[in-house]
C-alpha cells in the first residue's frame, strides 16, 4: 500500500501573495451553502474575538491550524479553544 503525502496548508498557499491567498480565502467563503453560512453579524463577532486571541497567527488559528476567515465562516463550525471563544459573544 502507497503513502498518501497531505501537504499542510500552509504548504498549499506557499509561493502565493497575500492577496492570491485572499482571493482563494474568498472563492471558498463565498462557495459555502446559504444555509451553512454564518449570518453576517455572528461572522463580524467571531472575527473580533479571533483578532484578539493569543492562538491568532498570520490568519490562521494555531489550535487547528484553520484560516480564521473561513472557519468563522460556517455557521457550525466552533472555537477549538477551550472555552470555546466565540460562544461567550454568540
Ligand atoms: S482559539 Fe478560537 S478565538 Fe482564538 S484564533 Fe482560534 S478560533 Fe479564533
């Protein structure tokens, strides 16, 4: 049986600009179901708590290693932090 190599994402978005990253960032925010989409002002609150935590970098949430601005994005996704961050504003 083969070994299968999963880049890490970080690997996926190297050689990209910010704004190639973003723009990919966006073509997956944008392609997730309406009715699994966070509403817009429980995706502006979960960003703000993001944007202050200390599990915060580069965009990305060290806890799981998911870009902040789609994981927040889907309305059932969580905080993998423990407590979950983004229920105390929900
Ligand atoms: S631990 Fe929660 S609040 Fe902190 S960056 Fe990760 S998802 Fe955001």
């Amino acid at each position: 049986m083969g070994t299968v190599k999963i880049p890490c994402r970080r690997c996926l978005i190297e050689g990209l600009d910010e704004a190639e990253v973003m723009a990919k960032l966006r073509d997956y925010i944008d392609a997730v179901e309406p009715d699994r989409r966070t509403p817009d002002a429980v995706y502006t609150r979960r960003l703000a708590v993001c944007d202050g935590c200390p599990e915060l970098s580069g965009g990305m949430c060290r806890l799981c290693g998911c870009f902040v601005l789609y994981r927040a994005a889907i309305v059932g996704n969580d905080c993998p932090g423990i407590p979950d961050r983004w229920s105390q504003t929900e």
